[in-house]
C-alpha cells in the first residue's frame, strides 16, 4: 500500500516543474516555488506537503524568507542539508533584490544632479558645430523618461520658447526638468541669452506646474550648472 503522496501522483499539467515550463515562474505559487526548491520531500511525506507545513509554520514566504537556519531545521523532517539549501537560495534571492534597490535609489539620487546629466548629453551634443537645445523630463521619482531636442542654431529667446520647451515635457507627464545645450567654443559660461531663456523657463514651470530643475552648458568636455553656481 503507497505511504504518501507525491508530485507524480499529480496531473502532468499540474506539477510544479511542469506549470513554470509551460506556464513561467510568475504563475507558480509559494507552495509550489517552495517545492522546486526542496526538490523531494522526506520519508513518508511530499515534498508539496513539506512546503505547504512550511507556510503553514512560518505563516508566508516572506516569513520562510526570514526564518533562521535553526527555525528551519525544526520543521520536522526537513534536516540540516534542505533547511542549509533553502537557507541559502533565499539569500542569494534577498541580496540580489536589496543590489538592485540600492542600485536604484543610487540612480534616483544622482539621476539629476549635473555631472548626471552631462553624462548623459555630452556624446550626443559635444562636437555638433551648431547649438542643440535639449530637455530632460523626469517622473517624481526622478527617473528619466525622455530626452528631446527642441531647436538647433543659435539661442535666442524667440527660438527657445515655453511652448516648444514644455511641450515634449507635458506629453510625457513630467514632474521636473532639466535643460542642456552646448556651446561650439570651448567656453561653457553662460551668455546674455542664455541667462534671460533660463529666466523665462524657470518662470513658465512654475505656472505650468513642471519645475526647472538645471541648465546645463557643455563645452569641449566640460560643463557648467546654473544650479551650482547659485543662478536659478
């Protein structure tokens, strides 16, 4: 007489390995990721039952997650070598989840601060012989979702208007934006104009409720922010 049930006592189409084949990893349940991990189960129980008493003690995966090594070993029937494998495939899972948050709140930091930002226009604007003005937008997050070029040739308050400067920014839903344009000279301080455009932006954010965040000059490798030196 059979002594438990295992995962061949299931449908083909209902046993883990073959539900994340047909089906992907995202539309297996805890029970079932659990299961795919211990591999089998333990003398006279599954290894769907070992995962589902699992849950049951631990009350979620996150609190299997949490769980010490020696909370796992006494789930009874589980032992020092699967609590040791299910220990250890949490954590790689863990610390790959907190490399990539810390990943991200490292962009999200740095995502609008002006060396940032030349980074990210200087290839693109660096040796063109005419003036390209760009706009950055940014979500609350301060993630970048867009870069549009707004005009080429010489900056002129009638060539760089709110309208246009805006408009790439409202269609993106923008929270923020940072503006950047080169200078063909090797000189990145700003001119005249340049002061009076930024001037004019800065005050049409603010009605238009998309704050302008920088203005970023580039020169033959190198740059200068109006935030920096205290100008917006």
């Amino acid at each position: 007489m059979k002594q438990s049930f295992t995962v061949h006592d299931l449908p083909a189409e209902e046993r883990p390995r073959e539900r994340l084949v047909h089906f992907g990893s995202e539309a297996l349940s805890a029970q079932e990721l659990l299961a795919l991990i211990l591999g089998r189960g333990v003398r006279g129980e599954s290894v769907m039952m070992a995962s589902q008493k699992l849950l049951s003690r631990f009350g979620s995966l996150r609190g299997v997650v949490e769980a010490s090594l020696e909370d796992l070993q006494a789930v009874k029937g589980l032992g020092l070598a699967k609590a040791s494998q299910l220990k250890a495939c949490l954590e790689m899972v863990r610390r790959i989840g907190q490399n990539l948050s810390t990943g991200s709140e490292q962009k999200k930091k740095s995502a609008t601060s002006s060396q940032a930002v030349y980074n990210l226009v200087k290839s693109k604007i660096r040796n063109y012989a005419k003036e390209h003005f760009m706009v950055l937008s940014f979500d609350t997050r301060n993630k970048l979702i867009g870069i549009d070029t707004v005009s080429v040739g010489t900056l002129t308050t009638s060539l760089v208007h709110p309208r246009e400067t805006f408009q790439a920014a409202i269609a993106r839903h923008a929270s923020h934006i940072i503006i950047a344009h080169n200078h063909p000279s090797e000189d990145p301080q700003p001119s005249g104009e340049d002061r009076e455009i930024t001037r004019r932006l800065g005050e049409a954010g603010k009605l238009l409720g998309i704050n302008l965040v920088d203005h970023i000059i580039i020169a033959q490798g190198r740059y200068m922010s109006f935030k920096e030196q205290g100008l917006l």
